[in-house]
C-alpha cells in the first residue's frame, strides 16, 4: 500500500489567485481586437472578481450570530 504524500498549503489566498486570474485575463484581452474572445475574455474576469467578493461573505461581520 503507497501512503499518500502531504499536500503543500498554498503560500497565497484563494482571493489573492482569483484577482491574479482576473488581472491575467485583462492583460490578455487588452492585446485582442474587438471581438468574441475578447469579450468572453472580460466575461470571464468579471465572473472572477464577483466569485472573489462571493467568497468573502462568510466571514463578513454582518453575517455572526447575535447573542
């Protein structure tokens, strides 16, 4: 039986890797013509940031139980 190697946590935050996609994507379609791709591109970062602001819901201050 192998054992399975540890798994590394990653240096950066989930958030943190979304807006480094995000700003990828930009950077990509600022070099594009006008057209499908780059619309889907821009598509695809908004997607992104609105993920990112999605994940921070859970730990927002309006969200604790009142006691």
């Amino acid at each position: 039986m192998r054992l399975r190697r540890p798994f590394k946590l990653a240096s950066c935050t989930f958030e943190f890797r979304l807006a480094q996609e995000a700003i990828s994507l930009r950077k990509q379609a600022d070099g594009m013509p006008h057209g499908i791709r780059r619309d889907e591109l821009l598509r695809k970062a908004s997607q992104i940031d609105a993920a990112s602001q999605v994940t921070k819901w859970p730990t927002s201050p309006g969200l604790r139980a009142s006691t």
